[in-house]
C-alpha cells in the first residue's frame, strides 16, 4: 500500500478564494482524521471519520471549514473563503480502528496550505 | 509537513546516550497516550502507545513511562542514533485526542 495520500502537497491562494485538500486513506482503514499544524498551535485535531460518516467535528473552527468523505476511499476538506489565517499544514490520517491495538494512525505527507 | 519552528523545546545528545523525552499532560480522566515522532518534511509517525492501566511499555529502543499521579509521561530512546533526529510529542486522548507542543530532538555525531 502507498500509504495515505494527500493533494496538493502545496497550495498558494488568495484570500477569498476556496480552497480543497484531498486525502485517500490506506485501504481497508475505517477511521479517517483531518489535522491541522501550526507553528502557534501545534498539531490539532479537526475532525474524524468512522466508515464514512463524522463522528467528531467538534475542532473544525468554523463554518467556513467543512469535510466530507463520500467514499471509503476518499475525503475532503474544504475551506470557504480561505484566509490568511488558515496558512498551515494540513495532515490526514487514516487507522484500523480508534482504540485497541490497531489504533496506530498513519499520517499522510501533509498539504502546506498559504493564503496570502 | 514542518511542525513547528522557534519556540519548541529543545534536547541535544550525543550519539550513543540515551534521551529522555517528557510530556504533561492535562486530563487525567485521559486513558490512553500515543508518543509521535515527526521528521522535516514529514507527517507524524506513530512511535509507541501506552493505557492508562500500565505504568510503562516497552518497545525496539524506546521506552514510554507513565505517572498518573503525576500527569506525567516520559518516552525514553536508548543509544540514539542520528535518525532518531526529529520532533516529538505526546498526545493524549479521552474522547478526543490532544497533542502536546512538542520537543525537538538534535543528535550530535
């Protein structure tokens, strides 16, 4: 397996504009995570999913922000407007499971997110 | 995927010693911890876990100790190498997950 995925590594935008990040998670993981890190904030969690479907998005810092995971294979998170605030790097991690053994989370290489 | 930058703790060792890591956490109704470790360019990578039932566990080279008493917990690399170069950090989680700033480990040939 290639590991979990992320696009676009890099992503430069203007205020104002939205912005989407993509993620596959290894296959056959039933739980997917959005990160975001900071050099202020460090890494935070922004949401999570169980075979598709939120479970906690209670991270997620505004309405502006938003995640969705039609498929197993498969999730977004979107960001709209996007501000300069939102500059970071965004890491998304798939596991097994959420607690028990294989709960170990894999991250992906992360997409550096500046809006300018 | 740079973690951080200039405010992160610091630890320099020479090759070879042993480094001691360590991490406070702040709920202690926190049942279960991950160390990570995180190198330039790269996402976190799981290191070793550890339940709140267990007070240490033990893995290839690494070592994470845990006091409740205290909401301290500590992840220990025997004979670092310079790989072993990175940032680390704690997370704890009960319900949700989160994570400590983080320290950076500097290996020195």
């Amino acid at each position: 397996d290639a590991g979990v995925i992320q696009s676009p590594r890099h992503e430069v935008t203007e205020m104002g504009q939205e912005v989407t990040l993509r993620c596959k998670p290894i296959s056959g993981h039933d739980y997917l995570f959005w990160y975001r890190q900071t050099m202020m904030r460090g890494l935070e969690l922004l949401i999570y999913f169980n075979n598709n479907v939120p479970i906690d998005d209670s991270g997620m810092p505004e309405d502006r922000f938003s995640a969705k995971m039609p498929n197993a294979s498969f999730s977004t998170l979107k960001i709209q407007p996007s501000e300069p605030r939102d500059s970071a790097v965004y890491f998304c991690a798939s596991s097994l499971e959420i607690s028990g053994r294989d709960n170990e989370q894999f991250f992906g290489p992360g997409t550096r997110l500046t809006v300018l | 995927g740079e973690s951080v930058g200039l405010h992160l703790p610091t630890l320099s060792v020479q090759e070879g010693d042993n480094s001691i890591i360590n991490c406070a956490y702040s709920n202690s109704a926190s049942d279960y911890f991950i160390w990570y470790k995180q190198e330039s360019g790269k996402g976190p990578q799981f290191i070793i876990d550890i339940r709140s039932n267990m007070d240490k566990r033990q893995g290839q080279r690494v070592t994470v100790l845990l006091n409740k008493t205290v909401k301290h917990l500590s992840l220990q690399i025997a004979a670092t190498q310079p790989g072993d170069s990175a940032v680390y950090f704690c997370a704890e989680i009960s319900g949700d997950m989160r994570f400590g700033a983080g320290t950076r480990l500097t290996v020195k040939p």
